[in-house]
C-alpha cells in the first residue's frame, strides 16, 4: 500500500500531459520532467503504415506472385558464413555475370559495415581503452553499463528550492495560520475556540507539506526504503496529535481520534472515491487480492480490541488484566506489520504491482461525426492488418519521464524537521484547547474526536485518493483509503499503546468503548462485502458515505465520559 501511496500522490500533485487540470487544492506547482536525450523521443515514435504506404506493399506482393514461378536456376547462397570474419564488401557472385536481375534472386547480399570501420558522418571510431573508459567526457549521451542516457546534474538554487517547498500549492496560502495560531495560544483574552480553530486549519498544509518532504527523500531511497518512509511518516499527524494527548492524559482524545481516522478512509475517503470516479463510468475495478489483503488485516485489528473489551466485560479481573492484555497485543501487532511491510515490498511485490483493466467514460450523447470516425476506425484496422512488416518491427517500450527532486538531500530533510515540529507546536495548542471546546462549544469529546481530528491529518490523503479515482487508478486510491486505516490500526495504535506503558500510563489499552468497537466492525464489514468483487460504482460510494453521516450524527448526540448523564 505503500507504493500504492507514491504513485497516487504523484499522479494527485502533478497534471498529465493529455489530461484536463485537477481540482486537487493540494496540487503542486512543477515544471514536467525534462528528457535527457532525444534517443527518449525516436524511441517514442510508432511506425505507422500511410496510404502510398499500403498501396506500395500489395503491390510488391502482388509482383512476387507473379515471379515466383519464374526465377533463374538456383545459386549459392551469397551471405558469409556465420563464422566468416569477412565483411564480402566488392565481392560478387558469378551469377550476378549472367545479366540476371538481381530484384530475381531469392537473396540480395547486404554490405554491413565491421564496427571498426571509419564512419561517413562521424569519423573514424576510436576504439575505446581502460583510460578511456575512465575519464569518460561528461556530454557522453549514453551510459556503457545501462545503455540509458546519463541525465544530467539537476541544480539546485535557493530561489527555486524556496517556490518549490512554499509556493507549490495553493493550499499553502494557508501556512500563514500556524503562526498565527502559536501567538494566539500566549495572548491573553482569546477564546480557545479561536485557538482550536486557527491551529486546526494550520495542520492541515503542514500534513501536505511534511509528505512532500517525504516523497522527495523516498525518490532517493529506492522503492523499499522509501516505502519504510511512507510507513514511518505517512500517518506522522495522527502519531503526532495521539502522543500530545496522551501526554496530557486525554486518552479518550487519544482513542477517539485513532479510530476516527480509520472510519474517515474506510468509509468517507473511499466513498468518495466509489462516487466520483464512478460517475461517468459504468463500473471500475481495482486489484480484489491486495485489497481482499488489506481488508482481512483490518479485521485482525478489529479483533484485538473486541477482545479486551469483551475480557473486561465479562472477566471478574477487570482493569486489573486488560493492561498486560493490551501491551502484548500490541507488541503482536507490531510483529504482523513488520510481516505485512516485508510481504509488500519484498516476497509479492509481483501482486501489487499487477495492472487492473481500464473503463472508458461514458458519453451522454452521440457526438457529431461519429459515424465518420467509426468507418475511419474500421479502415484504420484494414490497413494495419495489410501492413505485413509493420507486424514484424520490434517497438522499443518508452521509458518512464525520470522524475527530478526539486530539493536537495539536505533542504528535504530540513523540510521535513521543521514541518513535524510545527505540526508538534500547533497540535499542542489544538488538544490544550478541547477541553474548553466542548464546554463551551457544546460539543462531545467523542465528535471532536471521530469527526474533527481525522480531518486535519487525512485531509491532503483524502484529496489525493479522490483525485486518483476521477482518473480511474483504483487501485491506487484504494492503496491510500485502506492503506492508511491499516497502518493506523496495526502501527499507530499498538505504537500508541507501547509508549504508554512506557509512560506508565494503564489506562492507555485496548479496551475502547464498545460504541466506537461496534462503528470499526460495522465499517469493515461493510468495506469487505464492497470490495470482494474487485468491482466499484458509485452506488456503492453512496451507501459508504450515508454510513459515515449516520455515524457522525451518532457521534454529535453520544454522551462524553465525563458528562455526568453519561
């Protein structure tokens, strides 16, 4: 799921050529990769066959019937023998004395030059030594190893690194709250309403820029090491705001938010995904195996917190036996992602990296002209069917644009720490400032935390995976919604539980409140009976969203533990 998230961010940040400009507000800003070599653009052309073209091959055909029957007497054959170290170049055959046609042979010897021999248009070729090869010129279009063109060393200046960490996005605009929102913490005789409000909407473009942080160390990582790094900070934000509140004892905050989190990709995210991309499409579909995976961890997650909290229901120790419970638990969890990391980007890579099938949109109305274009199509596959060569040529694959960092090693790293400490700074404010949110605000701690908080960490998640759906990569958009809530569940959380104990905070566990147990259970249940098909419409995306309002109108009128009509 990890890769799965790259790929989606990339296709969410940066427009296509061919395609119409997204509404993604997390959109970047960027230059489109530059090709290294005009070799890249010859191999991206496609013989085809014109019109003199046809009309040329049948009729050479149609001559090679007719002289079939009537070639000369048979010959030697005039190619050199494989093991000839010859290059047969002014010699001729004695048949070829005769007057014979040589267009009548049934082979035409072809002068091919020796590699050594001195080019027309270059020059005589030096023959390439160990020095050579050495100190190789830095302009050399073509590596000696890969073949490949050597791309050429990107610069980096301070005015360029500067728009591409700031001004790459309009969501940036938004930057300008997390200062806001610290000095708003030290004045005295604000509202903490205002507070909450002010840092909530900073942490929104510091998620957005902490994962572009991310994905230009991961560019280069390599593939497993920057899917570690996606793993380690692609859900920073929760990781973040749950560490805060546990240090502030606010564990149902703590409890809350987290599954929160997992019930906002589960079942808004990928309705949206569902319902916008199935829109003007009749269905979609995605890998069911990856997902189907997903999907079954989620339900071993599922089960480590029903069984607390039915041990604590109904085991005469209490709260005596669910601390110890829960610490094992988690450290088991930790085990099985460990195992599911290794099993993504090591043993079945092959799996994730299957393609899933295409559907064209859907036109409301038939276009003028479509049936002219329906005939052209037909006379465009007669014509490829009677291009016999054009069968046989060898088409060399494009290579993939190479996507260029816009910072360096050093300034993403930066990014990345100055990032997660203002993500830290107004986080701190955020949570400080609840208690007095729903005292005033007449809010519940239980929907500021499943509604409010999964929206300042998921919120650029929520867009890219939207996004990448309207483009009909499902499976990518799956990869982000199911991918995220299975790294809360099975590395946050038991993460989380882990640090308590080390705090020596037990009322940190795995016994949550058996609503919030029985909203994860029903969201899961419900993603795997949509998703075992491989098969998406928007309906489906309705039924996902309808039960995400049922559960956040649940949530407005559920009684905080604190309330004393609890």
């Amino acid at each position: 799921m990890h890769i799965y998230k790259r790929h989606a961010r990339k296709l969410a940040w940066y427009d296509q050529e061919g395609e119409p400009s997204s509404v993604n507000p997390f959109k970047k800003f960027r230059r489109q990769p530059r090709r290294t070599n005009s070799i890249q653009l010859e191999n991206r052309l496609t013989p085809v066959l014109s019109e003199g073209g046809l009309r040329l091959s049948e009729e050479r055909r149609r001559r090679r019937d007719m002289t079939d029957g009537l070639v000369g007497p048979e010959h030697a054959d005039s190619f050199p023998p494989e093991s000839a170290d010859t290059d047969f170049v002014g010699r001729t055959d004695s048949n070829d004395k005769v007057g014979t046609d040589p267009s009548m042979h049934s082979q035409v010897p072809i002068n091919v030059p020796r590699q050594d021999e001195p080019d027309d248009l270059q020059g005589p070729r030096k023959r390439r030594t160990f020095l050579s090869n050495t100190f190789r010129p830095e302009d050399d279009q073509l590596s000696t190893h890969s073949g490949k063109p050597m791309p050429k060393k990107h610069h980096f200046t301070v005015m360029g690194q500067l728009k591409a960490t700031i001004f790459n996005s309009w969501i940036n605009v938004l930057l300008v709250a997390a200062p806001v929102g610290i000095a708003l913490n030290y004045v005295n005789g604000v509202s903490p309403v205002a507070v909450f409000v002010v840092n909530f909407i900073a942490i929104i473009p510091l998620a957005a820029m902490l994962s572009y942080a991310t994905e230009e160390i991961a560019m280069r990582t390599g593939e497993t090491i920057g899917g570690l790094l996606n793993a380690s900070f692609g859900n920073a934000v929760e990781l973040i705001v749950a560490i805060i509140a546990l240090v502030d004892n606010e564990v149902t905050i703590v409890q809350t938010s987290l599954i929160g989190s997992m019930l906002s990709n589960l079942l808004l995210v990928m309705g949206m995904c569902f319902f916008f991309g199935g829109i003007d499409r009749l269905e979609q579909h995605f890998n069911p195996v990856v997902a189907q995976t997903a999907a079954s961890l989620l339900a071993l997650a599922v089960g480590s917190l029903i069984i607390p909290t039915a041990f604590h229901a109904w085991s005469d120790a209490g709260d005596a036996g669910v601390a110890p419970l829960s610490r094992g638990t988690s450290v088991i969890l930790l085990v099985v992602y460990g195992c599911y990391l290794f099993f993504q980007l090591k043993s079945h890579t092959e799996i994730y990296n299957a393609p899933s099938p295409k559907v064209e949109k859907r036109r409301q109305k038939v276009n003028e002209g479509d049936a002219s274009r329906g005939i052209a199509q037909i006379g465009k596959m007669s014509a490829s069917m009677a291009g016999e060569h054009a069968q046989n040529v060898k088409l060399q694959e494009p290579d993939d644009e190479e996507e260029e960092p816009q910072l360096s090693i050093f300034v993403a790293v930066l990014t990345l720490v100055i990032s997660t400490v203002f993500v830290a700074l107004c986080a701190e404010f955020m949570v400080d400032s609840i208690d007095a949110l729903t005292t005033q605000g007449h809010i519940s701690e239980t929907f500021v935390g499943l509604i409010l908080l999964p929206i300042v960490g998921n919120a650029a998640e929520h867009a890219t995976a939207v996004t990448v759906a309207c483009k009909d990569k499902m499976d990518l958009a799956i990869g982000v919604a199911v991918g995220s809530s299975m790294q809360i569940a099975l590395l946050v959380l038991p993460l989380i539980i882990v640090i308590g104990w080390g705090m020596g905070n037990d009322d940190m566990t795995l016994y949550f409140d058996a609503f919030q147990v029985i909203l994860l259970f029903v969201a899961v249940l419900l993603v795997n009976y949509l998703i075992a098909d491989g098969k998406s419409h928007w309906l489906e995306g309705v039924l996902l969203m309808m039960m995400y309002l049922i559960i956040a109108v649940a949530a407005w009128f559920y009684p905080s533990k604190t309330d004393p009509s609890a």
